[in-house]
C-alpha cells in the first residue's frame, strides 16, 4: 500500500509543477499561437498527466485530460487555431485537473469533482472552429491522443503506454507530428474571434517574457525532450522536512562555531587557532550551500501571475502587459511561501485600482495599455521584490479623506502628514481605496494584512506613488528566516539582539557630549543627529527595566521601521553575529515585542526584538504628542496656547528667552566666522542657501558677549525660506502649560511668564523672524500656519524626518 | 456530565512523575516528561506574564521556563534554594517547569482519585485535575496543558 501512495505523491508533485507551468504556456500561447515548441510542451504536461492518471486508475482525470489531449494534439498539427475561446476552455480544463489533484491529495480520490461540463466545453471548441478542420472531428477526437502516447514520453514508456489499451495502428499515422517545420507552415493565422475581441485587446500584454522563455523551450523540445530528462536526472527531489532539519542542524553547527571561535580567540594555540579559523570559514560555507539548498526563484511564485493578471484585466476589461525582471532572484523556500499571497494581493490590487481603464488612460494621454512591473532583485542581504504599475498612482488628498472619514485619522493629524505619510495610511486596518466594492478587491480587507503577513517574515513594505505616473510597492524581505545577522547588545545586563535589516547606524556619545547632545523635547528625548532631530527611546523603559549604565554614556542604536527613524538607547552594545532564529513559545508571542530568541556565542539565551513592533509601540504615543505640538504652531506667536512647549534660551545680560518650541525647524551651530554681512544685516551660508540671522540680543537690546567663536542659532524655516535666530545659549525645553503669564509688554516680546522657577520673556517670533528678514512673510500674506499648506509639503522637511 | 462522571473520566490509572512544590506533592503523567534537569540559566523575559521565569538554552533549543509556585499561587521559591526543571513535551513543543524537587515516579490507581477539594481555590483549582490518595499523602494531579498556558 505504501508503494502506491508514494507513487501517487510523486505524480501529485509532479503534476502541480506541471500545471503552473502550464498555466503560464497557455497564456503566452495566445501571444503566439503557432509556437509549436509551447504547444508541445503543453500537449506533453497532459498527456503526462493522462498516462500516469490512467495508471493509477484516476478515471476522471483520465477523461478530462483526454479530451484536452486530443485538442491539444489537434492545434499543434495545426487542424485548430487557437482561439482566445480555446485557450479559455483550456485553462478551464487545467482548473478542473488542477480540482481533481487537488481532492486526490485531501480525500486520495477523486471525490465528487465534475468534470462532464469541462469535457463538454472541449468537445464543443473543437467543433465550433472557425477554421474548419480538415477531418471530422469525431474521428479526429480519437485518433491522436492514441497517436501521442507511443510517440513521445520515453522514460515512463511503459506506464503510460499501456493507458490507451485501444491504441491501434492509425497511431503511426500521427507520430510525425512531432516534426514542427511541416506543420508550422500549415498552421493559420490566428484566427480573430468577433465575440471575444476583448481576448485579442489583450493580446500583446505578455510578449515581454516570452523570448526569454522561449529558448529554453526550444532547447528542451530540440532533441525530442531528452535535455529535459537530462535536467531531471541531475536534479533529485529532497523532502522539504530533511532540508529544514539539516538548516536547523547547520544552526547548531554555526551557535557552537561562534562558541568555539569566541574561546579560541583568548588562547595562544596557534594550532589551535588555526582550526578554528578554518572551522569557521568551513561552518559558513555549509551553512551558505544548505541555505542554497532551500532557495529558488522568485518565478516559482511569479509564473502565476501571468495568469492572475491575464484573467483579471480581462474581467476588468483592461489591457495590461505583465512585465517581469530579476525572475531568477533566489529566496528562501519558506519566505517564497509566505510572499506568494501578499505579492498576489498586491498584483490584482494593482490590476484592479492601480491601472486605469483604456479610456481613462487614453484620456490621460498615456497608451491604452497598462504595464505592470514585477522587479527582484538582491539587495544588502534582502531580496527586494517590487510591484510597480503606470496607473493613475495614489491622490494623497483622497486616500487623506477616506483615512478622515473612516475616522483613522483625525483632519488636523492629517494636514499635518507628509504625502508619504498618508500614502502609509492604507496599511491601516480596514482600509480600502475602492470607490465600488468589486469582487477583486475592496472588501476591506487587504493591505493590513499583506502589511502583517510581510511582517511576520521580517520583512517591510513601503509604497510611493506619484499620482497620474504610478504606483510602486516594494517589499524588502530577508533572504532566509532561519539564520540572520543581528546585533546584540546589552541592556540592564541582559543581551538583545536586533535584526540589522533595520540597523542603520551605531552612535556612541561619551558623557560629556551626552549631556548637551541628547536633549528633552517635552519629556520625550531626542538626539540631533548630523542636525535632524531623532526621537529616542530608551530600551530599559520600554522593557520596564532599570538601566545599569551609570556613567552617563549614551549608546544609540540607530534603527529605521517603515520609513522612521529613531534611536534606541541600550547600554551598550556588544557585537555583530550571526543568530539562528528560535521561535518562541505563544506566551512570548503574545507580548508582541519580540520575533524570536537565539542562542548566543557563550550559551545563554537572547531574545530578538521587532523592531517594527518596538517602533509602534515607542513611537505611537510620541508621534501623537509632537503632532500635538505642531497643531499649535498657528498660535506659536499668541500666548494663548495652553498646551505649549517653549525652548528656553539665555540672551546674555542674564535674561531668558522663552521660544515656542513649534516654531524651531532645528538647531545649530554657526562658526562666528562664517557669519557674513549683506548690507547692514549678518548672513551665514547655510545648506547651499543664505540663511539670514537675527541676533536676540540685539533684537531684545540685551546685549550679550559679541565675540564667540560659535553662535547657537535656532533655524526657522517656512515656505522654503529659513532665518536663524541666534542666542547666548540653548538652556532647556519646558512644557509652558503650568506657566504664569503677565502683561509686561515689550517690543519683540509678547509678555513673560514664569518658566522653570524664573521669569521668562515670551519671544514674539515673528517680529524676531521680521528683523532677520523684512520680506519673509510678504511672499505669502498669510501667516505660516499649517492649515494654510494645501499639502504638507509647506512643513520643513526636518520634522518629517523624524 | 455530574461532578463525579468527570472526575472519573479524568482518572486514569498510570504513572505519574512527582515533585514537590511548596510542601505539596504534584504529580504529572510520565508521558509527558522529557527530561529533568537541574537548575539552568535563566534568560528573563521582560513584560511577561509573572510566572515565565525566563528562557532557558536547552541543548541549542530555547524553552519557555514556566514557575509552577507564581502559577500555583503560592510563595516566591525562598532565597538560595535552586528550582529543579522538569522539561515537558506537548503537541511537540518543549516546556519547562521550575519545581522545588523532584520525587519518584508513582504508579496511581484510578480507584483512589477523586476530584479536588473543595478548600482549593483560586487559579490552583483550575490546574489540578484531582487528587489520588496514597499512603499516608495526596498526590495532586497537575493538568500540564493548564499550565504551561500562562
């Protein structure tokens, strides 16, 4: 019994191979119908699936695959053109075998699959040609298949032949059919059904990858399929389990490599160490060639897309050339797995919101055909697979309403976004972007979930869009799961490691330079780093841990996740490894603060953390209190604003100035020398512009020591104009909220208020920004405030950074 | 299904492997058990429920460390006494569970099983199947699969 269902797991692998192959033949068939390398190879897959179904006593498999066989046969000598009619009713039979192995491999028969309908439709294409076929098609219907089976299949020979036990002597009469260039002249043209005009419309949208493939058919066909069965014999199926076993135990043999070369290194043996270096190099090679073992193309999973993308433009009555580059791109088995229904989501996602109908794209002045691109490529240990269409792209200000109005985000929050960040919005739950519910896409669910699903893999996905040019989504996903690079690092004594996919940089700051570098925004830590602001977060506060570092040494592990930055502080930072990914019990999934564990170098155990989950969860409440602050910057100079956070500055002559934190773009620092003169006002080359500067204490007449070497200066940026503002010094960040304000009026102050235990001196910003630079508001009446952007492009781009 | 069909159902006869827990004899089905090891690193977990004490490194694999006494309600293991580790196997995957010490493996009948006390409370009553009594002590039965939930 065991001997029979090996065979009929064989032939189950084999035939699933077959048919996604099959799938992807028949519909660039319809590009060249004469093509009788496809043909063959197509009428091949059947008639091996027939013989074996045969064999194996599968009778209605058998019947269906019969009669494609014999239509099959019959358009590759050319007694049928191949119809877009024909070509549906082919891939429907391929559906129904597909159905059949299917059940076979649930239930081990073939279960109460119909196949009368299918087999009907065939029958009837044959008939119902338009190109009469020069015998009857009764006769015609018997003869080949029989024909066939001698004719070709070598190896399994003997299986197969004994399938037709009616094979009689016409079949010698076909066997030449094997011969393409006699019958390539008697094919004819493709023949143009009326009813099925949209079919033709599609025609030339997959011609792009059809040279590629086609050689190799070619090749394989040339010699009567024998290369093919040369591949196969160099080639042996390996269960996927014994694979996963020996990746676990290359694992293994990489965490004891680590253990070993770690103690190595503190010997004196050169022997010793010697082996040690060649184990290594050994132990990463093994690990290399069995994690290759695992990989395979990305075609696996994009040679169905043809046909998704095929079937769906049709019933969308769209054109669209499916175009595919970097097909050869290896990634793991199991990612390829995980990847294959988010990357289909996201091809019919672009095939039915992405890609305009032919009028509309007429009508945009761009060719009616629509072309969807699939690119793969290695790239910096990932594999980056990108889905990119020339469609009408994403109108931010939509997507921006529809986020509004489904009430995930709030109007004011919205105004505020950057147009890359609304475009992030349709990962949110429960959003869709179609106007109509249709039975592709638009039911709600979707993006969310391609989102999650990418990110259990490791991965991330990004989308840019360019309304009226396209759309591009991009994921960016590990080469394998089970061995990744990380860093590790310490934290309250206990080790961490992070993925270094989302490691950018390491930031090292001694005490000294901690104390002015890192500073509080309102409680919320931030650190400038090259002169962008980069929120910090504390991994001890995070875990709820005490950090054991007290000598004021600030570790910044700087991490990027979906598009933001931000620094986790860690005590410090210990190495780079390889780590073998452990999962990890559902209590500790739970948490949802950590993908995984791993056995370090000396044995003991380190969680992994998501740093994708870690953003959200460290980021959330920030973001929401900086987007708080920036609603206030309309008010920035009224001080009126209860909830505000104001930068406190000294300005010499001990006064204090306090600054509406939401008018500061960023700070830095001017060397006195830079600072040049245009007419009676000082300027300092800034960023390839020229920066005007205001100097407080001149502007207040508080007049402070004149002769520095380095001015604190705090940039003020608006409608791509910028002025500096410069202080004595930068002295702290106070939440003004709990302030006491009195009337003292003076020029360039709107009042003061006690902040910080000291009186304090409101600086009317505007007038300041007025002194640096007279015409920086007259190029737009309005005031700077954020409503007034009708994107938010207006924002510096230093707060989007962050 | 009355109190005592489902206490019957719930006794079985076999072998139990036992350990004591604050004073307290438990016993878990010997099937169960993989292995028996003696006090293992511990990697915390921060944010955790309370009772995973912590990761800890067997042979490569990495395993939950469940506290039997934080999921049984009772005191904190006092101060320089080592948890024994009992590695349990469910549905393929390795648990651990600290106990105090362990005791020999007990052949349990089920005609002296009874349902649990009625003076056992809280989350502990969740986690005992019954008791089997034996000479001279209760054997309570740990049901595993509660509490490796945690």
């Amino acid at each position: 019994m065991d001997g029979l269902d090996d065979i009929v797991e064989e032939f189950l692998v084999e035939s699933h191979e077959n048919l996604d192959q099959l799938d992807s033949d028949l519909v660039a068939l319809e590009q060249e119908p004469d093509s009788r390398e496809r043909l063959s190879s197509i009428f091949r897959t059947i008639h091996t699936i027939k013989g074996t179904s045969g064999f194996l006593a599968f009778n209605r498999l058998e019947e269906v695959t019969h009669v494609g066989e014999n239509m099959l046969s019959r358009l590759r000598d050319g007694e049928l053109a191949l119809t877009p009619h024909r070509t549906n009713v082919l891939l429907q039979m391929v559906d129904t075998v597909r159905a059949l192995l299917t059940s076979i491999e649930a239930n081990g028969g073939e279960g109460d699959v119909d196949v009368s309908a299918c087999v009907a439709a065939v029958t009837a294409a044959m008939e119902d040609s338009p190109t009469a076929a020069p015998e009857p098609a009764p006769a015609a219907a018997a003869a080949p298949s029989k024909a066939a089976a001698p004719a070709k299949a070598p190896a399994k020979a003997a299986a197969k032949a004994k399938t037709p036990a009616k094979a009689p002597a016409k079949a010698a009469a076909k066997a030449p059919a094997k011969r393409a260039p006699r019958a390539r002249a008697a094919v004819p043209a493709p023949a143009p059904v009326p009813a099925d005009e949209l079919i033709e419309d599609v025609t030339p949208a997959v011609p792009e990858n059809l040279p590629e493939e086609a050689p190799e058919v070619a090749a394989a066909d040339g010699a009567t399929g024998q290369p093919r069965r040369a591949v196969a014999d160099s080639t042996i199926r390996v269960d996927v389990d014994l694979l996963d076993e020996l990746m676990l135990l290359v694992g293994e043999l990489v965490l004891t490599r680590n253990q070993i070369v770690q103690n190595v290194a503190r010997q004196t043996d050169t022997d010793l160490i010697r082996a040690s270096q060649r184990l290594n190099l050994i132990a990463s090679e093994l690990q290399e060639g069995v994690m290759k073992t695992r990989m395979q193309p990305i075609d696996h999973i994009w040679s169905k897309l043809p046909r998704v993308v095929r079937d769906l433009g049709l019933q969308l009555k769209k054109t669209i050339r499916l175009e595919m580059e970097g097909r050869e791109t290896e990634l793991d088995k199991t990612l390829l797995e995980a990847v294959k229904d988010p990357l289909t989501h996201l091809v019919r996602n672009s095939v039915d919101h992405g890609i305009e109908a032919p009028e509309l794209r007429k009508a945009a002045g761009k060719p009616a055909e629509g072309v969807l691109t699939l690119r793969a490529r290695h790239e910096s240990g990932q594999v980056v697979v990108e889905v990119a269409d020339d469609g009408a792209g994403i109108d931010p200000a939509k997507l921006g309403a529809k986020a509004v109005q489904r009430g995930l985000v709030t109007p004011d929050a919205l105004a505020r976004m950057s147009p890359a960040d609304v475009l992030q919005l349709i990962f949110l739950p429960g959003f869709s972007t179609a106007a109509a519910v249709t039975n592709v896409s638009g039911r709600g669910v979707g993006m969310d979930v391609v989102k999650t699903n990418i990110e259990a893999i490791g991965g991330t996905i990004e989308v840019e869009s360019d309304p009226g040019v396209g759309t591009v989504c991009r994921l960016r996903i590990p080469l394998t799961l089970a061995i990744v690079p990380a860093l590790t690092v310490e934290c309250a004594s206990d080790r961490y490691a992070i993925p270094q996919i989302s490691l950018q940089e390491l930031v090292s700051l001694d005490a000294e330079k901690a104390a002015n570098a890192v500073e509080e925004v309102g409680g919320a830590q931030v650190y400038r780093l090259r002169g962008e602001l980069l929120p910090l977060v504390r991994l001890t506060d995070v875990l709820g841990l005490t950090s054991e570092r007290h000598d004021g040494h600030v570790v910044i592990a700087v991490l990027r996740s979906e598009g933001r930055r931000f620094g986790l502080v860690v005590d410090r930072v210990i190495n780079t490894e390889e780590i073998v990914v452990k999962a990890v019990g559902g209590q500790l999934k739970a948490i949802g603060l950590y993908s995984g564990a791993t056995v370090l170098g000396d044995g003991t155990v380190a969680l992994i953390l998501d740093v994708q989950a870690l953003a959200r969860r460290a980021l959330r409440t920030e973001t929401a209190d900086r987007q708080e602050s920036r609603a206030s910057v309309s008010q920035a100079a009224a001080a009126e604003t209860e909830r505000q956070r104001m930068l406190l500055a000294s300005i010499g002559g001990g006064r204090r100035v306090a600054i509406p934190l939401d008018t500061v773009t960023r700070l830095e620092q001017v060397k006195t020398e830079t600072v040049e003169k245009v007419g009676n006002r000082e300027v300092v080359q800034y960023r390839g512009a020229i920066l005007p500067i205001v100097r407080l204490d001149r502007h207040l007449g508080a007049y402070g020591e004149s002769d520095r070497d380095v001015l604190e200066v705090i940039v003020y940026s608006d409608h791509g104009r910028s002025v500096a503002i410069a202080v004595e010094e930068i002295l702290d960040i106070v939440d003004g909220e709990a302030a006491i304000r009195s009337d003292i009026d003076d020029l360039g102050l709107l009042g003061s208020a006690v902040l910080g235990d000291r009186v304090t001196e409101l600086l009317d910003v505007r007038a300041a920004i007025l002194a640096a630079d007279p015409a920086f508001y007259s190029a737009h009446p309005t005031s700077p405030a954020p409503h007034d952007h009708a994107t938010p492009a207006g924002v510096p781009g230093s707060f989007l950074e962050v | 299904m009355t109190a005592t069909d489902y206490a019957m159902a719930s006794a079985t006869s076999g072998q139990l492997a036992t350990f004591r827990l604050d004073g307290d004899l438990y016993g878990v089905e010997v099937e169960h058990v993989q292995e028996v090891l003696r006090s293992q690193q511990l990697t915390r977990v921060p944010l955790a429920p309370s009772a995973v004490a912590g990761l800890i490194n067997l042979r490569g694999q990495v395993v939950t460390a469940i506290e039997l006494r934080e999921r049984l309600g009772r005191p904190a293991r006092p101060e320089g006494t080592d948890a024994v580790v009992i590695v349990v196997r469910l549905d393929g995957e390795a648990v651990s569970l600290l106990v105090d010490s362990i005791a020999d493996v007990v052949d349990v009948d089920a005609a002296d099983f009874e349902a649990p006390p009625d003076t056992l409370e809280g989350q502990a009553r969740d986690l005992i199947r019954g008791a089997y009594k034996l000479d001279g002590q209760l054997l309570l039965a740990l049901d595993v699969q509660k509490a490796v939930s945690a």
